[in-house]
C-alpha cells in the first residue's frame, strides 16, 4: 500500500497554498494527539474512487482502494498483497497469482477471483495507464487461481499491479454501474470505505473491520488501528500549520521547504522526507541551431555543477546523474557512474572544447564570440520555484564561462510545446514515477533526438519483455549509456518532497522510494 503518482500537479498546487501566510505561523508549537479513533489529515485533493479512471492519486487513496499486490523496494520485486503467488512462466507468455479466501469488502460481499478479472478488463477500458498492461490478451479462472493470457511479458506491468491506479471492484458493481457511477459510489477493496464526501473540501472515511492482507511488508494485516479517518484538502496554509500545531490534525501529506523550516526544530511535529522517484532533466535541441555541435553539447554538459545549483535551493533539491533515479525500480548504478565520469564535472576539458570548436574570444559583455557570433542559448523551464532558482543558478554558471543563456520561465505545459515544436535550446523537463519503463517512453519530447531517431522506443520494449529483473537491469543501464553518449538528455536534479506528522503517530514507516503504509500506524 503505497503512495503513488505519475502527475505531480496536485502536490504542485498544494505545496503553492501552503507557501501562502507563512510569515504569520509563529510561536512554539503545543501539537498533540486527537481523539485515539480518528485520524485528522491534510492531504490533495480527492477526484474519486475508481482509481482506474484517475490520472492522479491523493496518498491516503491507497486506504480506500487496494492495489492487487505489493511491491518490494529492498528485494525489487513483486510480493503479496490482496493477490499471491505470483508466477510467470519461462517464455514470459502466462502469469498465475492466487485471490485468498476471506477477504471482505465494506459491503459484507468477499473478494472473488472474477472480481479481479473484471477489474483488470474495466482498467484496460478506461485508464488512462491501461498501456503498462494492454499485453493482457485473456484471462480465466480456476478454483481461487488467476490465470492471465500475455502477448508477451511487460515489466511495467508489474509495477501497474502495485500501484495506486488498479484496484480491485467487486464485479456486481462493475456490471450494474455506469463510469460515471462507479466513480464515487464503488466500494472498492480496502481498509477503509467511504462514508461522506464534499466536493472540494473533505472526505470522511470508516473502517473495514473485516480487511485483511497476505502482505509480508506490514505487520499489522487485519484491520486498521484508527475507526475513522477525517481528510480535507484546499486548505489555505496558515489554517493547515496552525492546525498541525494544535493538534487539531494529526498529519500533513505535503509541505513546502518554508513550512519544513519552520517545523524542523518542533518537540511534537515530526518532518518526514518522501521523496517520490523522479528525475528532472535537460532535453537539447540537436537538429537545429548552435547544439548541433556535438562537442557543444558536450562542453554544456560538464559545465554544469548540480551540487552548486543544488545548494541554491535550501535542501528542496539533490543531484541527479542517471535518468533512472537511484531510488526508482532497476536503477543502474553502472550507468551513474559511466555518466559522472564522462559527461560531469569537468570544467578544463569544457573549455578546450568551446576553444577548438572556435568560441575563443569574448566580447564586452564577457560572452563568448565566433565569427562575429554570440555563444547565446534559449532555456526554457517551468516557473515554479525551484525550477526558477536551478535556471537562475544555470544561467550564473554559463555566463561564468562564457555562455549567455536566455531565460523562459512559463508554465510547465507550455515548456513541453515548445519542445514538441522544435523551437528551444535547451528544456527542463521532469518525470515522476518509480518504474523505468514509462521514464524511458516519455523522457523525449523532442522527436527529432538522436535516441529516438536510433529506435529507442524498440530497444525499450526489448528491456520491458526482459523477465529477469537483475538481466533487465543491466539492460536499462546500457540504454541508458546510449542516451547519454548522444548527450540529447542531461540528467540535473531530483526535487524534494516533504510531509510532518505529530510525533504522537508510531508506525511510520518511509520506504526508500518515499512510499509508506498505513497498515501499522497507531498512537
């Protein structure tokens, strides 16, 4: 049970609210627990609970909607959850996995075999991830085993059974229900059930008492230690702060670096890291303009200090130096390492590069010049605050050797248009999500990039049908090496995500990959 998303838009709009009023929040803290049955939580706002039909997840999603299986982050594999024993045949063809007896719904009903069937084919029909599991050809089922029919195995579709959109409805519902209706009227299998929800404001959950889970990564696999828990979202900063102060909520899901400053040094508020894997990245421009000079590129690359751009930031950022972050599934640290020694950091061998491509003399302004020609770049990025302040940092960097780099700070959807019409220098995109297989499919916005014009997406589909984890790999670190070696993506930074909790709250346990359950959770 997990905390999961591809969009960080919701975390976006609520890390700007709470930013808001901050200079009011002052005082000590007296945070202390609430009533022992009832959770009070922060978290984003809430859309629905046929999670087959999001496109984004609030963290406490997961109470309410169980993913099929869990995903272990220190073994990087597949482990029980709902489902268990999962098995895939050697050709990679077929995939088994058993539904256990005495699992029950909120509704009394229990947890059948060709629930999950129906729920995997109501997924294919309407998710928008429906691809991480589209080579699902037919299923069957047998006693209380699932047996699943594959064009062939797709790694990512394993992380689609962990994650936070699939889920298992009862196929009653799933017969009777429109989409519209199952979007809040489904009772999903969960801990939790719904019991009220107001539009834009809070979602009021009970208890299952008859959960259970066949996971090994919990300890606590029967019900739920809190009756209730009490969610609202859109809460403007101050009241959200203030709150966690008096202990009138027990949790906040996300906080901005201010709200972590001021909490830090609390005696009864706990900031937590949960840092989703994520990898924000440059994307250049090599069909047109002064980077089609691979050398070019090549100088810019090891120009670049993330550590310097980083401490810019007051700890929201860290350096990144692999596509596949270190924290997401299959990350290569081969391919790290082969980045770091020879595309970073290397200033002495950048400025011989710019000096035998020609750009040797500086004008007045400090820039350098080539044949009457000004080093002069367009940088495009998202306006948010720390992209802002690694473009700031970027452009002081440049201009220290030489290059004058042009800010575009706009909107993060726009940031993408532009590369999509070609009309950019260099771009900071960023990709969210702990499984490598959609990172490698969507990291190139520009299709005009040497990786995607060598076929990448083909040698991408070779690695997601690559059965053996540790083979795959070795396989995502040498494609990898390739996207490197065309120097058409840099990899820059990871930013950082926070949440506090009062310290009253045991059982909170962060995974390396910044998800955690509520399965253990307790005063």
């Amino acid at each position: 049970m997990k905390k999961k998303t591809l969009s960080i838009a919701m975390i976006i709009l609520l890390t700007l609210s709470l930013a808001i009023g901050l200079a009011g929040c002052g005082g000590k803290d007296k945070a202390k627990k609430t009533s022992g049955d009832t959770l009070n939580v922060i978290d984003s706002e809430w859309y629905g609970l046929d999670s087959y039909q999001l496109d984004s997840s609030a963290n406490l999603q997961q109470c309410v909607g169980e993913s099929l299986f869990e995903w272990d982050v220190d073994k990087n594999e597949i482990s029980d959850g709902v489902c268990t024993d999962w098995k895939v045949s050697e050709d990679g063809k077929t995939a088994t996995f058993n539904v256990p007896e005495g699992m029950y719904y909120s509704t009394g009903e229990q947890v059948e075999p060709e629930d999950i069937v129906a729920s995997i084919k109501h997924g294919q029909e309407v998710s928008p991830y429906a691809d991480g599991y589209k080579n699902i050809e037919s299923m069957e089922v047998k006693g209380r085993k699932v047996t699943l029919h594959l064009t062939s195995f797709k790694s990512d579709m394993l992380y689609n059974f962990c994650g936070d959109f699939m889920c298992i409805i009862d196929k009653d519902e799933l017969d009777k229900m429109s989409n519209e209706e199952l979007m809040w009227g489904c009772h999903p299998y969960g801990m939790y059930s719904l019991d009220k929800y107001v539009s834009g404001s809070e979602v009021k959950l009970v208890r299952n008492d008859k959960y259970k889970t066949a996971s090994k990564l919990v300890k606590n696999q029967g019900k739920a230690n809190f009756k209730k828990i009490k969610i609202k979202f859109n809460v403007e900063s101050y009241t959200a702060l203030e709150s966690l102060k008096d202990g009138s909520v027990d949790m906040i899901c996300h906080i901005d670096n201010d709200s972590k400053n001021q909490l830090k040094d609390s005696d009864s508020i706990k900031v937590e890291d949960v840092t989703y894997p994520e990898c924000d990245y440059f994307e250049i421009n090599t069909n047109k303009g002064l980077l089609q000079d691979k050398n070019l590129r090549l100088a810019i690359a090891l120009l670049i200090n993330r550590e310097k751009l980083c401490e810019l930031t007051d700890g929201q950022a860290v350096p990144a130096y692999s596509i596949v972050y270190d924290t997401m599934q299959n990350f290569s640290k081969e391919a790290k390492t082969y980045f770091k020694k020879n595309y970073a950091n290397d200033v002495k061998r950048a400025q011989k590069l710019l000096k035998d491509a020609g750009w040797k003399e500086k004008n007045k302004d400090g820039y350098l010049t080539k044949d009457g020609q000004i080093l002069e770049l367009n940088y495009y990025a998202s306006s948010a605050d720390v992209s802002r302040i690694i473009a700031e940092g970027l452009q002081g960097q440049m201009a220290e050797y030489g290059i004058k780099l042009n800010l575009n700070l706009i909107d993060w959807n726009y940031v993408h248009e532009q590369v999509k019409s070609d009309d950019y220098d260099i771009a900071r995109e960023g990709l969210a999500w702990a499984e490598p297989i959609l990172i490698l499919n969507r990291c190139y916005y520009d299709q005009n990039a040497p990786s995607v014009l060598n076929g990448q997406k083909d040698r991408v589909y070779d690695v997601a049908s690559t059965i053996d984890s540790k083979e795959r790999t070795k396989k995502i670190g040498k494609l990898q090496k390739e996207m490197f070696d065309n120097i058409d993506i840099i990899p820059i930074y990871t930013e950082k995500q926070f949440m506090a909790h009062t310290k009253d709250l045991k059982g909170f346990v962060i995974k390396k990959d910044g998800s955690y359950s509520f399965n253990d959770l307790t005063w």
